[in-house]
C-alpha cells in the first residue's frame, strides 16, 4: 500500500485553512497512487496555539470529522489526521483514521510530553487501536508514544503491520526520527510512518524528517526540513517474509518481563 506523509505545519489556528490544506495532499496522494495520507500530531488546529487547543477541540464524530471523511471519499483515499478531541469537560490529544467508506478509528495519547501537553490534556488509557485498509493492519500512535518501547511491542504482538506515528518532534530530538524510529521498526518487526510538523512555531522548532521505515530498517521515504509530501509503500509480502527471518518475536522469553510491568 502506498503511503502519503504530509509534512507541513499547516496555519495554526485555522481548522479551515488545515483542512483545506489535508484536501489537497489527499488529492496530491490519490495522484501518486497512495491508500493512504497520513498528517502530523494536531494538524486540524496546530500545535502551539495555547488555550486554542481547548477552544478549538471537538468530538470524534464533529464537524470537522464529516468534512475529513467527505476528503477520503472524495479522494478514496484513508485520511489520518491529528486534532484535539473534547469529550465532556475533557480534551485529548487525538488522531483519527477515517477510511475513503467512512469507517474511523481513534486514538487518544497516551504518554503526554512536556507542561504543554500536561496542562492541556488528558492521556488516553487505550495503548493500541488498530484498523484495517486495503489489506493492512494500521495501528495509530503519537509522537512520544512510540518512543517507549513497550508500547511499540503491543502493537507487534497485536499484529499491527504499519505503526502510523503522527508527531510534533522538535529541536533537539531530531535523533528520534533519524535513529530511534528505524529501531523500533526492526526490533518489531513493522513498518513505521513518521510524520512530523516542520518550521518554527510558538516557542517550538519543529524539525520535520517525516520517514516512513520498513522492517529490517531502511527508510522507503525520508523528507527533509521543509514542508513536502513524500510517498512511499508497504509491501505486506516483504513484511511476511522479513517476520519469517527475523526471530525477536519467537524468542522473547515474556516470563523473564514481569518485573517490567
């Protein structure tokens, strides 16, 4: 399946502006023969806007879920898109699957990075949500999640064939999608897609490096430090044969983990 990575930072803000933006690289991604686009962490409304977040947060079935939906119908190509996601009095750092059929799913954040985040929303409890798209396990993450290993490891024993990981990494963390990422793809035996904000923004430099990687580590997609949709593809045949030689997942010894947990 080829997948579409749209690094950009979009206009903080403007949920109107990003989504208008999302319409195009899904139209820019159908072109290229993508499945799937994939945006960064809270790409409907930006990163660094403050209270915004609050304000502009909605529900996993809003307004702006419908018009995202319309996008991958329109387009028959699956959409993921960070946003903040209000349920009740609470906000959450989400992202959203919606297939070119309408079918969703949601991730809420579980591990939350920084007094930003910490402040303004609540960490998910749910550590893996998966979907299935044009023959693919999709499993959905954000940003700091994926660099705690026992996450990415749940993703593996469910399953998962592609850990899709929107992110707002910034400077100077940038080894997380030059070396971490690669490593959790190989030792998990998945592929990974990346997807970063880029530029400057608020108090934050974000360092873009967007990356979708394959199983035995090599990148199939690298941006660089510019806004730029970058595809590459998954090859479930290669994933079946590189699980079939890879032995990490038949040799674990889960019986010596329990002081892990």
């Amino acid at each position: 399946m080829r997948t579409a990575l749209l690094q950009s930072s979009g206009q903080p803000g403007s949920v109107d502006a990003n989504l208008a933006a999302l319409d195009d690289a899904a139209g820019r991604a159908a072109a290229g023969g993508a499945g799937l686009l994939v945006a960064p962490e809270l790409h409907l409304t930006g990163y660094a806007i403050g209270d915004d977040i609050a304000r502009l947060a909605e529900p996993a079935d809003g307004e702006s879920a419908k018009a995202v939906a319309e996008i991958a119908a329109r387009h028959e190509v699956g959409v993921v898109y960070g946003y903040p996601e209000r349920e009740g009095d609470l906000v959450f750092n989400s992202v959203q699957l919606i297939g070119p059929d309408g079918a969703r799913a949601n991730y809420r954040k579980t591990h939350l990075f920084g007094g930003f985040e910490r402040d303004s929303f609540t960490p998910g409890e749910q550590s893996v949500v998966q979907a299935e798209l044009g023959g693919v396990r999709i499993g959905l993450m954000i940003c700091y999640d994926v660099e705690f290993p026992e996450n990415v490891r749940a993703h593996a024993l469910a399953g998962t064939d592609l850990l899709v990981v929107p992110t707002a990494q910034m400077h100077p963390f940038q080894f997380v999608a030059e070396s971490l990422v690669p490593v959790r793809a190989f030792e998990n035996q998945l592929y990974v897609a990346y997807v970063n904000r880029v530029g400057p923004e608020g108090e934050f430099e974000f360092v873009g490096l967007s990356t979708l990687v394959g199983p035995d580590g090599v990148a199939r997609a690298r941006a660089g430090r510019s806004e730029e949709l970058v595809l590459g593809d998954v090859d479930p045949e290669f994933l079946s044969a590189s699980r079939e030689n890879n032995p990490y997942l038949r040799d674990r010894r889960p019986g010596l983990y329990a002081s892990l947990v």
